[in-house]
C-alpha cells in the first residue's frame, strides 16, 4: 500500500480547522500561529510529492477507497504533471496567507483562522479529485469560507455582504447546472470515474443532451476562471475580500475553473469543445483585451488587479482553445498544440504567484494609508523603496517582462496558438499592450512617481492613519520572498515545471486524437 501523501493533504487542515473550533477563543496568538505550522505540513507534502514525482508517468500517487456503495461513489484522489503544480501553489499560498494574518487580523481570529483551513482542504481536494462525485463535493466546500471570509471580514466601505452574496450566488448557479450534467453523464456511462468516462465517451448516443451537459459544465467553470460576461461578481468580491482572501481568490480560486476545462470538460467532450473553440476563443480575446480595458479605466488598485485578472486567465482561455482547436490533426501540429497547453497550465501557476504577490503588496499599502485609491499616491518610491523594489519587480513580472515568470506562459501561449489560430493571435497581442500600459501608468506611476505631497496626504486622513517612515514590515518581506523566488526562478529557468506539465499535457492531448 502506498503511503497515503494526497489525503494527508486534503485533510491535515480540516484536522487543524477542528482542533482550532476547540480551542478557547481568548488564546488568539496561540490559534494563530498552530495554523500556520498546521499549514506547513500539506506544504511540505506538496514538495515531497513534486520531488517523488515521475514525469510521463501518468496518474500517481493514487488512494481509492468505496465511499457510497449505494451509489458506486469511490474516494479516488491522484496527481498527474497538471495538479502537482496547482496542489503546490495551494499549499504554498495558504501558508503565505495565514501567516500574512496573523500579524493583520485581530477581529473573530479563532473563525477565520478555522475557515481558512477549510478553504484549503475544499481547493486541494478539487486538484486531486478522480471522481465527479467527490469533485463537486471538495467544488461546494470553498464556496462557505469564502462566502464568510469576504462577508465577515470584508471592507465596511466596500459592500462585503453585498459582494460575498453575489460571489455565492454566482458559483451556486453553475454549480447546479453542473451536478445535472454529472448525473447525466453518470447515466449514460456507468462510472464517476472521471479517468475513464472519457473511454466511453459519455451522452455520445444523445448529441442534444451532449450539447447540454458541456455548457452546463462550461458556465461552472467559466464563472470560476472568470470569463467575460461571468465575471461581474469577481471585482466586488475582490474590492471587499480581506487581503488574504483577495490572495487566495486570485491565487487559487480561479484556478479551480482552468483545471475543471482540462481534467473534466476537454477530455469528456473533445468533439464538442473543437466545434466550440472559434466561439469559445472570442469569448478569450473579448476577456483579455475588455479587462486589460477596464483596468486602465480604474482608480481603485483592488479593482485594477481584479480585471487584471480577467485579462490575464483569458491568455489561459486561449491556450486552451489552440490546444483544442485542431484534435483530429495529428503531428506536427500537435507539438504546437502542446506548447498551447503548457503555456495554459504555466499561466495558471504564474498568475497564482504574481497576482497573489499583487493583492498581498496591495495589503501593504492599505494598511498604512486605509485607501486603494490610486489617486491619493504619488512619489513613495523615495518614502517606501523596498515596497517600490518588491513592487516593480512584480508589476513587470505581471506585464510579461522577459526574464520574469509572467513572459514565458504568455509567450508559449501565443507560440502555439500562431501556429493553429494566427487571427486569435494577432488580436491577441493587443491585449499584451495594454497590460503594460495600465501597470506601468497606474500602478507605477500614480503610486511611486511624481513628487510626495505631505499637504494632499493631510488634507485626506488623520496624521495617525499615514506613516510613511515606515517601510515594509519584516513578516510583509518574509511574506513575499518565496513569491519573488519563483517569479524569478521559473523566468530564467522553468525547465523544472514545464517537464512535468509537458508530458500530462502531450499524453492528454495524445489520447484525444
């Protein structure tokens, strides 16, 4: 029997979310930080698994056990070369967040210490998942944490239960729609098991209910990534979201999407979704040039990296459809529609560190100066120039500066998707533009460049509400490092990621031929 790695980290922080419940409440400290060693052990199994991990050796690691026998449910978990990386940038960002809270959140510590260790059993339970049942199971969990860290803990000013319920709402309803394709497609091929319903190929006898089920299963994971027009829940909940809970929505949440389109919808319905991609590919450029758009057009930096996010998960989007655009056209067509893909699972992993490295710097400032409002900044790059250090190297690692994590997932991205699609490519680029120009314009300028008024800063907020002698904290550097590291690391050498990714993306794509 092999050693049980995958469901010790799924269910480590629900241990450490019960022992917390049992904890007084008035030991704030203590609660604090036993969830934050709690949450270096999946972290440390999460590297253990990435090293032990055999590239091109298929699904690994994997524990099954009956669950529901009534219903021939199976607890079935396993990792293959997508969801290593994604259970290591959980883990990695689940650490980094609650440690970032223990020094920032003194309000109800005891529950939102617990929820947010729920919240990463749901995430990483949803990476490692091999059954639909247990999938959509590990699907729902997140959504309550969430819900309540954003309600509960959310910016008075910025509508949090407002933003928390649409959040819900918005999930709930592609949630159901996809538990009614689930059941259809467990009706017509006999198994949960989501490694071999593509063997059967499921609703094939039935094209309509086919059709169906993949847009049903589409909007969930189109309102979770989110794509345009989906995505109107995710600047509210951005705005109103704690910043640890701005990190992992960013970070994680939306991650959660882009991995249900490659483990659940593409492999299920490889017909349906090449039919689909010159439609499903507007809808990316229409993401990513219509949220580069709207960030330029916004003075809150919350909401600025928000849509930011829009554009950036649209690359994703188009990585994805290249890949799937061409399924019946083998090689060598498939090196490119490979190279689409790589770049697809790389932009999730780089998103997840540079806008989780974004929304924490965001922290940063808010909490020395209680405003997003970019308006309100000016000359800090001679007040904070560690803060502008961190700051500017994350900022060019979002706009796909060479060298930096950002540029390699966009240009393989776009590598393969000239290749098969070279309109959607073209137009694509405009996309590229604009992201450095928001950045550039209103992240660096308005905030570091210019010269520091003392008079404006008086004349907005109480002298005790600003302090700018003081610098980035050390746990706000120590927070930041590791994300730094991999910026850097997976710009000049990502080697080590993109073997792994490779050889799942090519047998993937290999088996929908």
């Amino acid at each position: 029997m092999n050693f049980p790695f995958l469901t010790l980290i799924i269910f480590i922080p629900l241990v450490g979310a019960i022992i917390i419940a049992l904890i007084p409440r008035n030991r704030e400290r203590e609660i604090k930080w036993f969830s934050v060693i709690v949450s270096l052990f999946p972290l440390v199994l999460s590297i253990v698994v990435w090293v032990l991990f055999k590239v091109g050796g298929g699904m690994q690691f994997v524990d099954e056990a009956l669950w529901i026998p009534t219903l021939d449910v199976y607890y079935r978990v396993g990792v293959d070369g997508i969801s290593v990386p994604m259970v290591f940038l959980t883990t990695l960002l689940t650490t980094l967040s609650l440690f970032y809270s223990a020094y920032t959140i003194k309000v109800r510590v005891k529950e939102f210490f617990a929820l947010f260790l729920l919240l990463e059993m749901g995430m990483i339970g949803v990476f490692l998942a091999l059954d639909l049942v247990l999938f959509y199971f590990f699907w729902e969990i997140g959504l309550v944490p969430m819900f309540l860290l954003i309600g509960i803990w959310g910016q008075p000013k910025d509508r949090p239960q407002y933003s928390a319920i649409k959040f819900f709402l918005y999930t709930l309803v592609g949630s159901v729609a996809m538990l009614l394709a689930f059941i259809g497609i467990y009706l017509t091929s006999g198994t949960w098991n989501i490694l071999e319903i593509p063997l059967v190929g499921p609703l094939a006898d039935n094209p309509a209910l086919a059709v169906a089920a993949f847009w049903a299963i589409f909007l969930a994971f189109a309102i979770k990534v989110p794509m345009w027009p989906f995505h109107t829940w995710l600047p509210d909940a951005h705005t109103a979201a704690p910043t640890a809970g701005s990190v992992i929505l960013a970070g994680v949440l939306l991650k959660l999407g882009g991995y249900g389109f490659i483990r659940i919808l593409l492999p299920f319905f490889p017909v349906l979704f090449k039919q689909f991609a010159p439609f499903i590919g507007i809808i990316a450029l229409i993401s990513m040039i219509y949220g580069a758009l709207v960030s330029m057009a916004q003075w809150d930096l919350k909401r600025l990296i928000a849509y930011s996010s829009v554009s950036h998960m649209g690359f994703f989007t188009l990585g994805l459809v290249a890949a799937s655009a061409t399924l019946n056209t083998a090689e060598p067509v498939l090196n490119s529609r490979a190279i689409a893909l790589d770049g697809a699972v790389l932009q999730m992993f780089n998103h997840g560190i540079i806008t989780g490295g974004l929304f924490f710097l965001v922290g940063v400032i808010y909490e020395r100066t209680h405003t997003c409002d970019l308006k309100a900044f000016g000359g800090l790059s001679a007040k904070l120039p560690v803060y502008y250090g961190v700051m500017l190297m994350t900022a060019l690692a979002s706009l796909g500066l060479p060298g930096l994590a950002g540029f390699i997932s966009e240009f393989m991205v776009f590598r393969g998707a000239f290749a098969i699609m070279p309109t959607y490519a073209i137009i694509g680029v405009i996309a590229i533009v604009l992201g450095a120009a928001y950045i550039l314009w209103k992240i660096i300028q308005y905030i570091f460049l210019g010269e520091f008024s003392k008079e404006k800063w008086s004349a907005i907020f109480d002298p005790e509400h600003w302090h700018f002698s003081l610098d980035m904290a050390r746990f706000e550097i120590v927070t930041m490092v590791p994300l730094l590291f991999f910026m850097l690391l997976v710009g000049i050498y990502p080697a080590p990621i993109l073997n792994v990714i490779n050889a799942a993306s090519t047998a993937l794509l290999s088996g929908l031929l």
